[in-house]
C-alpha cells in the first residue's frame, strides 16, 4: 500500500469494519461526522441490543505479527494515538474498534474494546508515563494531551493493566 493520507486511512479503517459487521448479521451505519465521537452506529437484530462504535485505524507499520518493545510499557503488539478527552469518555453501548493495516501485506486486524478500558487504560498509561519520566528527570512536556492505546499479550507482565490481544481481538460478539 503507497503513503497515503490519513484521512483516506480512517476511512478504509471504518469501510474495513462496517464489511465485517455484515458479514456477521449486524445492521451498521457511518455516521459521516454527524454523531460526537461515534463513527459507526451497530445494531444486532437478533438481540435488539445497539452499539456506538469509534475507529482508529493505523497503518504505519510493516508486520502486524511481530511485537514492539519498550523501556516503559514492555512488549506490545501496536498503538493508536488518542486524545487526553478519551479518558473520561466511558459509555457502556461505546465501543473503540482499534484496527491495524500492514503495509506489508496490507491484511487488517481488529481489536474491539469496551469504552471503559480504554478510557482507564489511557489515563493509567499517561499517569504511569509521567511518573516515570519525572523520576529520570526528563526534559519533556509532561502535560501533553496526546495519549496512547496500546494492545499488549496476555502472557506478558504490564506495570498498568494492559488490554491484550487474546481478550480483544475479532471481539464482535461486543464482550466487555
């Protein structure tokens, strides 16, 4: 897959998801930017039960198979960037589908993720990342409003309590 911008990204990343909540009997819509921090509105006829879903898509990296390590967060497999607002965004019908594009193989893969656990793990992450670079007395901005969700593995040992892959990944049955 060419550079392409990010706008055009986010948008396969919803397309991508809408297909498969098709294919497993959902009825879902686009909201077009007209519904706050929901990109996809999900309803299962079979349950009568609605769902909000927001996507962030990410396409920067070249092997979805193979983990990222680091001095803080320990091994994971990818991270999203979110927005300082997303910590106290925490709605039980509000789901985040994190989707990844290799641009390798340009194969997707989909973490779908209680609003509740990112909205916790978001704020635990920034907290847990301040401390840690106060105590080595970096020289950085530490009340920046970026933040990041990360997705980890379950048999790794995380310092905060790291959504993992095993738990979330193709959770279309929208399990919390």
């Amino acid at each position: 897959m060419a550079n392409i911008n990010k706008n055009s990204v986010s948008l396969a990343g919803e397309f991508a998801v809408l297909s498969q909540l098709a294919l497993r009997g959902y009825d879902a819509n686009m909201t077009l930017g007209h519904t706050k921090n929901v990109d996809i509105l999900v309803s299962d006829p079979k349950t009568n039960k609605m769902y909000q879903l927001e996507v962030k898509t990410n396409n920067y990296r070249k092997d979805f198979d193979k983990c990222i390590k680091s001095k803080i967060f320990g091994k994971y497999l990818s991270d999203w960037i979110m927005d300082e607002k997303h910590e106290i965004i925490s709605r039980p019908e509000l789901f985040y589908c994190f989707v990844g594009i290799s641009k390798k193989t340009d194969a997707f893969r989909y973490f779908i993720v209680p609003s509740m656990v990112v909205s916790k793990y978001v704020k635990d992450e920034h907290k847990y990342w301040q401390e840690i670079k106060k105590k080595e007395g970096a020289k950085v901005k530490l009340d920046t409003g970026m933040r990041l969700f990360r997705i980890g593995f379950e048999k790794e040992k995380y310092d905060i309590d790291t959504p993992t892959i095993e738990r979330y990944e193709n959770n279309w049955s929208f399990k919390k």
